[in-house]
C-alpha cells in the first residue's frame, strides 16, 4: 500500500530540502527520499570523523538574493558566524594572491620572468587571437602566454579534466571578467594606496572577491540538519537510506508513484500529484517506468568527482587561507582546505592541524578506485612537497568521496538537456527539477535553492509562472557587491564547456 503525499521530493540536498520546508510552511503534507543513510546536505553536508568535522568542497555563505539570506536567517537564526575570506595560489614554492596581485605575482617571480611575462603580456596586447574562441585564447590575450602557463593551465586542467584548448573562452571570459595583467597591476597600485590614505573618494576599483562571508559555526551541514528538523517539525516526512529506484506516472489520476529501496533490500511506495526531484539526470531518467525517448540523451550526460583526503596533524602551522589552490604541476591535488579558517569548531584540539586536500577526478578512474591507504600516502608526500605541515605531524587521516560533484559542460551537454526538458515537459506532468545535479546545472547553493523556491511558487499557483531555468550565478556573483541586495537571480553564469 502506497503513502499518499501532496509532493514528493527526492533528495535531501539544499534544493530538495528547501522545497520540502517551503511546501510544508505552506501546509502540504511532504515527503523527503534520500538515498544517503546518515547525512542530509547532499555536497553541502557536514562530515563527521571523531571530533573532527568536514565540509566537502567548501562552502562560503553569501548571496545577493535576499530571499534566500532571509531564509538561511530564518532556518538557523542564531549559530552563523563571520568569518574573513582569503584563499591564494601556491606555485613554484611561493604564495601568490587570489585573485592576482600584480606587483606581487611579478615581484615573487623575480627578475628575469616578470621580465618574460612583461614581455609575453606586451606581444599580446600587440598581436592579439582575434575572436578568442578558447579558454587558452581568451587567457593569453589578456595576461600573456607565460601568465597563462603558470596561473591559470594546470589549475583549471586539474579541476575539469580537460585541455584550456577545449574549454570555451566564455569561461574565462565570464570568471575573469574586467581582468588583464594591466589592470591588475593597476588595481594593485589603487588599493595600497587607499590604505595609506591617498586614493580619491570614489575612485573605481576593480571588483575583487568578497573579504568575508558568513558560515554556519559547525559546518554547512549544520544548516541542513536545522532544516531537515522543521521539515519534520511541520508535519513532513524524510526517509533517510531510501534510494530511488522506479517512478511512473497513472495517466487518469495524474498520481506519480515513486518506489525507493533501502540498503537492506525493502522498497517503499510513495503517491503524490507532484515530485521534485534533485537527483542526476541519469539516475532519474533511468528510473521512470515508461522508457523516455531522451534516456540516451540523459546517459551521455558527464559528471567530475573529487575526493577530500583530511590530514589531522599534531602541528602548531597555522595559515588563515580557507583555501590554497595549487597550480603546481607537480602534485595532483588541487586545493587544499584548512577547515579551522572555516570556522574554529570545525577542528577542535588548539594544538592540532586538519587540512583537507582535494583531488579532482572521474569516478572509477584510478585516483577514484584508489584504497584510502593509498589515498592517504599519496597526500602525506604532497603535502610534503608543498611544505604547509610536515608528513610526519600527521597523526590520523580520513578520505570522503564526492560523486557527480559537478555536471560537465561538454560540447553536447547542452543538446542532451534540451532534449530531456522538452521530452518531460512533454510526457511527465508533475514532474520537476531542482538543484545543480537534478538540472545538470552548475548552480551555487543559494542559486540551488532559488530553484526550487520558484518550483515551489508555480505548485501553489497551479501553473509554471517562474521559469526556473533562468535562475544561475552571473559572472560577478562573487566578486563584489551586498550579501541580500536584490530580490531573485535569473542570470546565466557560464562555465567550462568544449568548443564546438
């Protein structure tokens, strides 16, 4: 016998489970499915190991939808703190700003490659790739070949796993935006005049990243765990361990039935007019009983995946980075967190150090299917090389997976979502997507929750008067501005995809 729901929601993730907060406020009786036994977050969650706690890929708390900063206040009023942000590039044995501080890039690069880049940047403001057509391109256009090599190629390749030759150059034109060698330099130069004093009221600056962000005090999970309890609080259900498994859809009732199977092998049955859904594309497609004529389109979808290895070290080595990106080509990791610069609950003990190295990849490559072991010694010998604390110090280690972490924009990715939009909104009444995997979208967590804020508003309204595909990060989202300032975001950020 099927429980009778007014919505569905699967996934318990920011976009799932503000839509289950939102309907249930509303009075409708929600039920959540998440296939995940213990955490709820989805990427945003909180990983605990003894008294450590992780947060899986950083998560820095700022929004200019001030619905959505309302709702962060709202769910956890009391437990966000303010934390400064900083994060800077390591290469070479040397730390390097992010984003670019010119005087300091070249000052820390010395003499005779400043001299290089300098020269490198002059060629190609003087001869410059007409109609950039790659990220490469685009690059080298504004900051010189040579600044290409070093700041911006191996980061990029390492997080992507694709060539700058095959990466659009709106990429870089869209997270780059109103940056060259020049204005840095120039920026450089306005601020440490400004801090002395000298600077002009109102002189324009170039926009950097926010200086500081709020956080929850124990993690991103924390707000999801808050959330998740009003949810349940209102009436609503979340049946965590349940995995989507089958949906269909009584074409006379506009009833969708939903099944999910718990890790011991039982299935759950589960009707509602409506289910929301933030799983993958692939997995979701792949569930519906009526075999969708888009389903190949939804399997040629690609995901990139990453894995934390957390070094817990006996160390008094102390930097306030949340983040270090590491543009070395020497080592296969690409950023390493410092979790207590997240917040200092995050690493309890005074006089212990818990870094999280992260390492991109695809899963069931061979960094994937790697033992923890070999997890482990492959980031005690890099963080060795890179000198932030000694191998030795390190005293335990844990290694969290983070599958289908970001959705691919390949050449053809944007045909394959096409086709399965037009396929559902065609076929599948009642069905909707939310949330950066459900939409293959590569959405922020605000802008994840935005989502289904909206689905939410065209449920109650009985009719889509929000088209919740236009909600996505814009080019400056993090660059400047006032957490809150405006009211919805409907701006399409771009990101990696390969040139046609």
């Amino acid at each position: 016998m099927s429980e009778i729901f007014d919505a569905i929601v699967v996934g318990a993730g920011p976009a799932g489970l503000t839509a289950a907060y939102q309907l249930s406020k509303e009075g409708r009786r929600v039920i959540v499915i998440e296939q995940d036994e213990t955490y709820v977050g989805g990427i945003s969650r909180t990983v605990s190991y003894k008294d450590y706690l992780f947060d899986i890929g950083g998560h820095r708390f700022f929004s200019k939808s001030k619905e959505v900063v309302d709702l962060w206040n709202e769910i956890l009023p009391d437990d966000f703190i303010e934390r400064p942000r900083l994060s800077r590039i390591f290469y070479g044995d040397k730390f390097y700003s992010y984003p670019l501080n010119g005087f300091e890039a070249l000052r820390n690069l010395g003499i005779i490659e400043s001299a290089m880049c300098m020269l490198s940047y002059g060629y190609a403001k003087l001869k410059p790739i007409s109609n950039p057509r790659t990220f490469h391109e685009w690059v080298r256009n504004h900051f010189g070949e040579r600044l290409f090599s070093i700041f911006f190629k191996t980061y990029t390749e390492k997080v992507w796993g694709m060539s700058c030759d095959d990466i659009s150059a709106d990429w870089a034109a869209q997270r780059i935006k109103g940056l060259n060698l020049g204005s840095a330099v120039i920026n450089s130069l306005t601020r440490s005049l400004r801090r002395k004093g000298v600077a002009r009221p109102g002189q324009p600056v170039i926009k950097t990243l926010i200086e500081s962000f709020r956080y929850p005090r124990r993690g991103p999970g924390m707000l999801w765990e808050a959330c998740a309890r009003k949810v349940t609080d209102l009436g609503g259900v979340i049946r965590m361990g349940h995995r989507l498994e089958h949906l269909s859809r009584n074409a006379i009732t506009g009833q969708w039935r939903v099944n999910a199977r718990t890790a011991s092998g039982e299935v759950a049955s589960f009707m509602a007019p409506h289910v929301i859904s933030s799983a993958p594309i692939t997995e979701l497609m792949a569930a519906l009983a009526l075999r969708p004529a888009s389903l190949p389109h939804a399997r040629a979808l690609k995901y990139r995946d990453f894995l934390t290895v957390a070094l817990i070290a006996k160390s008094s080595a102390n930097f306030p980075d949340n983040w270090i990106y590491i543009h070395d080509p020497a080592v296969k990791v690409g950023r390493v967190q410092n979790f207590r610069s997240w917040s200092p609950e995050l690493t309890p003990h005074e006089d212990m150090t818990c870094l999280g190295l992260e390492y991109f990849c695809f899963e069931g490559d061979g960094l994937w299917s790697a033992s923890d072991e070999e997890l482990v010694a492959l980031a005690k010998r890099e963080i060795d090389q890179i000198g932030l604390i000694r191998s030795d110090e390190v005293v335990d280690a844990c290694v969290v997976r983070q599958a289908k972490a970001y959705p691919v924009y390949d050449d053809a990715y944007r045909s394959h979502v096409d086709a399965i939009r037009a396929d559902l909104a065609a076929h599948y009444p009642g069905l909707h997507l939310v949330g950066r995997n459900g939409m293959h979208k590569y959405n922020n967590q605000d802008h994840a929750m935005m989502t289904a804020m909206l689905t939410v508003r065209n449920i109650l309204a009985g009719e889509a008067i929000y088209d919740i595909w236009e909600v996505n990060e814009d080019a400056e989202y993090h660059e400047g501005g006032t957490s809150g300032e405006r009211d919805a975001l409907l701006s399409e950020r771009m990101v990696p995809r390969k040139v046609a």
